[in-house]
C-alpha cells in the first residue's frame, strides 16, 4: 500500500518519480548525454552511438567454451556438448572458463584506454551492464567477485584500480559478494605489452598472494576473476593458480575486452 504525502492525497512514491524526472532533465541540461566513444550528442546517459556500437567486435557464441576465443562454427542446438579451441588443448588453463564482452580493437580499445589512462569513468555503468551480460554463463554458483590486483606503486600512481571498478560494478549488477581484498599483488612487475606469451608468463610469475587473513573464505569458493582485458591470459591463469591453491574449487575469468584474431569476428 502507498503511503500518501498528507496534502493532496497522492502517493509518495508518484511525487518522488515526478521529482526524479525533473532533476534529470535538470542535470541533461546542464551535462548532456553524449556517446561515450565519440562525443555525439545522445538522448540518454552512459550508451555509445550507433557508428559506435556497430565498430564495436562484441564476442557472441559460438566461442570455445574454455578460453571464450569466438569459433568458426557451432554445434548442434538442444546438445549439452561444448566445444575447445586448439589454443586450449594446447595450452589449458588453470581457470575453468574464460568470457568477453568485445575485441580489444577499435571503439572498444579506446573506451578501454580513455577508462584505464585518462580518468574516464563514465563508462562503468555501460561496461558494468555488458560484464554482466556476458558473464551471465559463469554466474550461476559464484560466491565472490574478485578483481585482478594493481601493485601498490602502479595503484599510487593511478590512484584507482579499473578492475575493481569493474568487478564493483558486476557485483552491483548480478548481486554477487564483492571481495576486493582477497588476491593481493606482492611485487611490482613490467609491463606485459610488447611481451611474447612466455615474457608474459615469466614476468608475472610469483606476483600474486592470498592475503592470509581472507584465506578462511576460499575454501570451497567459486571465484568469478574480473580484468579489463586478456591478452595471453598469462595475468588471470596467474590469478587463478593462486586461488585454487589457497581453496577455492573454482575460479572463472571474466573481462571487457579479450585480444583475438583480426579475422575472427564477422560484423
């Protein structure tokens, strides 16, 4: 039942909505909503145009069902089989399951840059919204989202983490326990760009720790792992090795952009 405002018999909550609708189209005056990507003028906040949205690679089945790398066919519907990529027959993860929202190409890789490297922060609602719709596969039987680790030194300098903002927003979306404190980072590495998947592999190895006081907590835990993108996978297999030795039973990964094939992808 609604309880009514005292004055002229009408709900609150119909006054409440009322007043949110003016404030909203206060603040579109004063900030108008704008692509995200591009800047052209919008009808509502945090969306990217159409040019946008259309250059934008988004990962969609058939994928491998182990590193989520898009495949070039399908398998029969109303069938529970999964199909694995070469890449992971070959090189098996110690994740379960890997997901992505898009390529890390294009309007997704400046969305990404712009978020990482230029305080752009608009997006976390948008990046939010396609995490969850991507990772909707994984979701079922998580007990925490955790976000991949900065190394203090790279976190003073930035003064944020964006996958803890990511893994932040996720949370808020599917409802999941956020637990940013349970991986920790315990040394400062290079940079992985420009690195071969063994640079990679070497150059991470070791970097990463169970904070021993939240250790209690992974055991028995299914562990849904959140990055801002996977390259080689070397960073989140790091991650996740850790996990499971500290307890949990299962550690999924998840992220906004995965880098794949130029020709990968059809439009």
């Amino acid at each position: 039942m609604q309880e009514l405002d005292g004055t002229g018999g009408r709900p609150r909550g119909v006054i409440a909505s009322a007043l949110g609708r003016v404030v909203r189209s206060l603040a579109d005056i004063v900030v108008p909503p704008v692509c995200l990507a591009c800047r052209t003028p919008l009808v509502r906040h945090h969306e990217v145009c159409g040019a946008c949205w259309r250059d934008i690679r988004f990962i969609r089945p058939p994928l491998c069902d182990r590193l989520g790398l898009p495949m070039p066919f399908g398998i029969s519907e109303g069938t529970e089989e999964t199909m694995t990529s070469a890449a992971a027959v070959a090189n098996p993860p110690a994740y379960g399951r890997a997901r992505a929202v898009a390529a890390y190409d294009g309007v997704m890789r400046d969305l990404i840059h712009a978020f990482k490297y230029a305080d752009r922060h608009d997006a976390r609602r948008l990046f939010g919204t396609w995490l969850a719709s991507a990772g909707a596969p994984l979701l079922p039987g998580i007990t925490m989202v955790v976000p991949v680790p900065l190394a203090w030194t790279r976190l003073l300098r930035r003064q944020f983490n964006q996958a803890a903002i990511l893994a932040q927003e996720t949370s808020r979306l599917t409802g999941l326990p956020y637990a940013p404190h349970i991986l920790k980072r315990t040394r400062a590495t290079r940079s992985q760009v420009g690195l071969s998947r063994l640079e990679r592999r070497r150059n991470i190895s070791g970097s990463f720790a169970v904070a021993s006081r939240y250790r209690a907590r992974l055991d028995g835990a299914s562990v849904l792992l959140i990055d801002d993108v996977v390259t080689t996978g070397a960073t989140v297999d790091a991650c996740a090795r850790v996990l499971l030795a500290a307890g949990a039973v299962r550690v999924d990964v998840l992220a906004l952009g995965l880098v794949v094939e130029p020709g990968a992808i059809t439009l």
